[in-house]
C-alpha cells in the first residue's frame, strides 16, 4: 500500500532580506518544480557566499532531504533548530526530515507538539495526519486532515493525504479480513474522488480476495469506461475470467490488452499487461506460444523477478518442478522479502514432497506479509492434509443373483509427522441369498503404517484379520496390504504391492473361505496436452489352487478443466487358470472394452458450502470365452455437499451389467453414504 511521507509541505520561508531572496528566486523555482538536484547545486552555491544565511540553509535542506539525502537533511535542520529553537518555520522542516527518515515515533510526538503549540497551522496538521498514516494510525490520521482542510478547504496536497489514508485504512482491514469494512472506506473514497483509479483498483482487488467476482467485474468495468485505463481494466477482467475458469475468455481479453501496448503506454502496465498475457496463454496451456513469450522477455531481462516468476509459472504447470524451483531461489537471491519468490518455493517444495520445507517458506511469507491470505490459506492446506481423518461408508449391494449385502466401513489415518501415518480400518458386512437362504457376515479389522521413505517414494503396510461366520464354516484370516508408490519421473506415478484378502462379495463365496493373494502393478501418466493413459495388472493366487490374470488399461482426452469433463476408451482381459462357473467367475478368457464419460466436480476444489459430484457412464461389450458378444454398461455417480474444509458428506452408487464388475459375475447395484471428517487442531 502507498504511504506518503510528505504532501506538498511546501518551503515556506519568511524572506527578510529583499535583495537576497530576488537573488535566490531561481532556486525557490527548482524547488517548486521538483528539480531537487539544480536546487540542491544553486542553494549549495549561495551558502559558499552567505553560510549563515537561513533561508538558504532551509532551502539547501529541503533540496538534499527531497533529492534522497534524508539523513544529512535532517542533521542541518537539527543544527538550524539549535540555532533557531523559536522559529515556527524550522521547526517545521524538522519535523519533515522525520519523515524522510522514517523515523514515524519521533515524528509523531513532535508534531503533536507543534499543533499544540499552533491548532491552525495547515503545515503541522498535514504533516501530523502524514505521520500517523505511516504509523498506521488511521481513524487519528483522518481526524488530523479533516482540521487541515478545515484551515484550507479543498487543498489539493490535503485530499491527496485524505485519498491515501482512506486507502491505507481499507488495506489494512483487508489484510486482517475486515472486508465489510475495507469496503466501505473505498466506497466513501470513490464518493471524494469520483471514479479514482487507485481506489477503483483497490476496490476489485478487495473482491477478488472477497472471492466476490461479480463485484470484481463490475468494477474492473467501471474502470475500462475510463480510456486512459482500459489496459488496466482489461488485466483485471481477464483475471476475474480465469478465476471464473472461463481461460478462453481470459485470453481473449488478455490479447487484446496485450496488442493495444504502444510505445506511448506506460512502463509499469505494459509490464503488468504481458505479465497478464504470458500467465493467460499457461492458463489456456498454449505452453509453445508462452514459452517462446518468456524466453523472449529472459532475453531482454535476463534476472527481473517478474520474468522470472512467468518461468517458474510455467514450469509449475508443465510439471517441471525442479527447473521452476531454481528460478523462485533465484528471485530470493534478488530480493529475499519477494512475495512471488517465498510462497512460490513453498509451493514447489510441498509438489516435490519436501513438506517440512514447505511449511519453513509458507511460514516465512507470513513473517514478511502479515496474515496474508493465499500464505494462511496454503499452510491451512497443509495443516488439513498432515491432520487425522475418518471416513465412513455404509453400503446396501443387491443383484440380480438374489444375493443383498450391507455394510459399513470405517477408516483413519492419523498422522505423527509429514512422513508417518498410522493407518486403521473396520470393515463389517453382511450378505444373504433370498432364494437359498444362505447368510454370512465378515468383520474387518487392520492396523498399519504409511511413510514417506523419500520425497517421491512412499511405502504403505497394513495386516490385520478377517473374522467370519458362515453357515457351514467360521474362520479367522490374516489379511494384509503392502505397497510402494513411486513419483520418480515427470507426470508418472508407478505403484507395485500385495494384498492378501478374503472375497465376501455374497455368501455362498464367503462360506468357502476363499483367500486371495494378489500380486499387483499399476502405472499412471499424465500430459501436457490432456491426455491419460492408467493401466494395472494384477496377478491373483487363490487357495483353492486357482490363480487369476488381469489386465485393465484406461485411455482417456480431458475436454474440460472446471469442471473435468472426460472420455476414453477402457479395457480388461481376465484369464482363470480353472474354471469353477457354479462357484464363482472364472472364465478361461474374458474380454470388455467400452466408451465411457466422466463428469467430475472434485470434492477437493469445492469450497465450503458448496456441492460437489462425480458422474460417469459407459457403454461397449464384452466377450465371454467363445460366446457372442454382449452389450454392457455401467453408470456410477457420487453426489455431496461440504459443509466445511473439515467435513462433507455424499451419497454414491453403482449400476452394471459388466461380469467382471463381481466375483459372481452377475449384474448388480450398490448405493450408499460416505461421511469424511478432517480432524483439525485449533
């Protein structure tokens, strides 16, 4: 926020000698212009001939404290005031220095005193609301240009204080989240100084942190209507348009603002206006044209933090971290207070998995930039992520075998460190077959650990038992899972594991206390041009002599980002070793491909208050050993609402006709409840 340490306190000087100051008129001009270096060499020039002369030591003083040498000016006007200790106008240009020093205390108490000693002076009243605007003393520093302009009314050096103390003021309930306030300062700015453009710009700045978008766009609007600033406007609303998820929009009138850039515009927007641009073309993923930009502006500023934090954006989305990760340590090596540079690591930091480190930066943002939201809001995020959590479901499953099912699930992960996890879960089902009256039921009970042995590689261990009852047979099991989760190479993610599990999908296959011992691989990856491939392959060893081969490879085209909307093609192979039909699905060979299309808006991106949803449907064919082909379809769907970061709640359910979709191989549906609930400490 700007802050002024001096408006206008013009110099001020009782001439008592004519001659004198006719000879100095030339220096008063420089002052009055702002040409502080020629003042400074002019009145340096009359002292050599009239040294004790106080005009000219007030002038000189004035000249060298306004051209940056605030120290050695206010050292002069200290000697003035030992030598001058009565004289009004001395005092005052003492009290100034205090400010150019930004020795605000001193200055404070000093002016207080010379509005004691004169309540009218405009000089001292404008200089005490001055300071107490940099000390952040808002409601006084009001107060005190009020009386300024009492004693000159429409002063214009007064309203530019008043204008900038409304703006201080409304910053810093923003920062403490005092929006309605903040709000209404700026309003009563704009009701002074009609359409302001500072207080226009703080004004959509408050409401994009507000997350208030359509006051944002109204007001960026309001903005364009002013010619001068249309450029400025059209940064913002292409802004607004991003936050909206609207890219396209959000590029088109970046470009727009970008093509109206002539060498007439004003450094500072054009800067701000290819900044907007280059981020615009990221957001759209149009990385070819954005990396080109950037290296262009490397090229012309080879270490400006602005150019390289466009870097380091674009490296974020392409997923390269490391590379984006050396230029936020190289914009700290420039200015180690850098917003973009410290919560820009933290970022990084946490996507390398370097979480302790993370937080040192995101705690480090907020040591520099007070209580400032994206950094309290980043390490929240994290804080919810290393916090406990317990999720439960309870299901209902019926097919169209007659067999029904419910059960309830319970887990928790309880985090120690950013690295361990304790892992706990129960599992109780039930099932029965209405035609042959068979019942069963299972508890679940499993204890483990997840840790991160590296930054990209975690290894998860859980064992615990089964505990059955059946007609014809009851029995304990030993039930395990253990995986290792590899992040090693760009946009990939390969995990291997074992888990060994009893199947209880109905009871006639519960009763058989069939164990399974399955053997699996998955593999992920991601692009930067939207498409997916996931492929598993599981290799299943049963005690009953039989084993299992499966593959299920995914290939899918993200449409859209917000919300995901995807499709793509699925398949699956399965082979049986024997084949068992009047026990459970064991096909000799089983082939299904389908089309499918995937709705998402993820719990994880909704933000309290709102719904969330997860929609899918397929259709495509399966191929049961030498059988003719047989349509198949599958409709799942989720459905909730989060009440809050910490908890949600959403019902979910599944419909298929797909045989592999159950150990039975029959159609069947499942709906059910899942509550979640992040414990957070206060």
């Amino acid at each position: 926020m700007k802050t002024l340490k001096s408006i206008g306190i013009t110099c001020i000087i009782l001439l008592t000698l004519s001659a004198q100051a006719q000879d100095m008129q030339d220096g008063f001009a420089y002052l009055e212009t702002g040409k502080y270096g020629n003042a400074e060499q002019f009145f340096s020039t009359i002292l050599k001939t009239y040294p004790n002369n106080k005009t000219a030591r007030l002038c000189y003083g004035r000249a060298i404290g306004l051209n940056g040498n605030a120290e050695k000016a206010n050292t002069l006007f200290t000697d003035l005031l030992k030598d001058y200790p009565n004289d009004f106008e001395v005092k005052l240009n003492y009290g100034e220095s205090l400010l150019w020093t930004n020795n605000f205390k001193a200055a404070k108490r000093y002016y207080k005193s010379l509005v004691t000693e004169d309540s009218k002076s405009f000089a001292a009243l404008l200089g005490y609301a001055n300071t107490l605007s940099n000390l952040k003393e808002y409601e006084d520093a009001l107060t005190q240009v009020n009386n300024a302009l009492a004693v000159s009314p429409g002063n214009p050096n007064a309203l530019t204080s008043k204008k900038y103390i409304y703006l201080g003021y409304a910053y810093q309930n923003q920062q403490k989240q005092n929006y309605d306030k903040a709000e209404q300062l700026l309003i009563k700015n704009l009701e002074l100084f009609d359409d302001d453009k500072d207080t226009l710009l703080n004004l959509a700045n408050l409401y994009l942190i507000w997350e208030k978008l359509d006051d944002a766009e109204l007001t960026y609007q309001r903005l364009a209507k002013q010619p001068e600033h249309l450029i400025l406007a059209h940064n913002g609303l292409s802004l607004v348009a991003h936050l909206n998820g609207k890219e396209k929009k959000a590029l088109q009138i970046s470009t727009e603002a970008y093509n109206s850039i002539t060498e007439n515009t004003d450094a500072n927007v054009a800067q701000q206006t290819t900044e907007r641009y280059a981020q615009a073309l990221i957001w759209n993923k149009k990385y070819k044209a954005a990396t080109h930009l950037i290296t262009d502006l490397i090229a012309k500023h080879p270490n400006k933090n602005w150019v390289l934090a466009l870097r380091a954006t674009l490296n974020v989305y392409k997923s390269n971290f490391k590379q984006s990760l050396a230029d936020y340590n190289r914009i700290l090596e420039n200015d180690s207070t850098s917003f973009d540079g410290n919560l820009g690591k933290a970022n990084i930091l946490k996507a390398l998995g370097r979480f302790d480190d993370a937080y040192t930066w995101a705690e480090n943002t907020l040591k520099i930039y007070d209580n400032q939201k994206d950094a309290v809001n980043f390490i929240n995020q994290l804080d919810r992520s290393f916090s406990p959590v317990l999720e439960s479901k309870a299901s209902h499953t019926f097919d169209n075998g007659y067999n029904k099912a419910f059960a309830f699930n319970t887990t928790v992960t309880y985090p120690l460190s950013t690295k361990l996890k304790v892992l706990g879960s129960y599992n109780y089902r039930t099932t029965n077959n209405t035609v042959t009256n068979n019942t069963a039921s299972s508890n679940n009970f499993s204890l483990g650990l997840a840790y991160q042995i590296i930054p990209n590689i975690i290894v998860n261990g859980t064992t615990g038992i089964t505990a059955a009852n059946t007609e014809n047979n009851d029995f304990i099991q030993l039930v395990t899972d253990l995986s290792l989760n590899i992040n090693a190479l760009k946009l990939q993610n390969i995990a291997v594991g074992y888990k060994r599990q009893v199947e209880s999908f109905n009871a006639d296959l519960l009763d058989q206390e069939l164990v399974q011992n399955n053997y699996y691989a998955t593999y992920n990856l991601s692009t930067n041009f939207n498409l997916g491939w996931y492929t598993q392959y599981m290799f299943t060893d049963q005690n009953d002599g039989n084993n299992r081969n499966l593959l299920f490879t995914s290939l899918y085209y993200n449409l859209l980002a917000k919300p995901s909307l995807k499709v793509g093609l699925n398949y699956q192979y399965i082979t049986f070793k024997d084949q068992v039909p009047s026990i459970y699905f064991s096909p000799e060979r089983f082939n299904a491909g389908e089309v499918f299309v995937n709705l998402i808006k993820d719990e994880a991106i909704a933000k309290p208050n709102e719904w969330f949803y997860n929609l899918t449907a397929a259709f495509g064919y399966q191929f049961i050993e030498d059988d003719a082909k047989q349509s198949t379809y599958r409709l799942q769907g989720a459905f909730g609402y989060k009440f809050s970061e910490c908890s949600l709640l959403n019902a979910y359910g599944t419909h298929s006709n797909i045989a592999s979709a159950t150990a039975a191989g029959f159609t069947f549906t499942e709906i059910g409840l899942r509550f979640k609930w992040v414990f957070m400490g206060s």
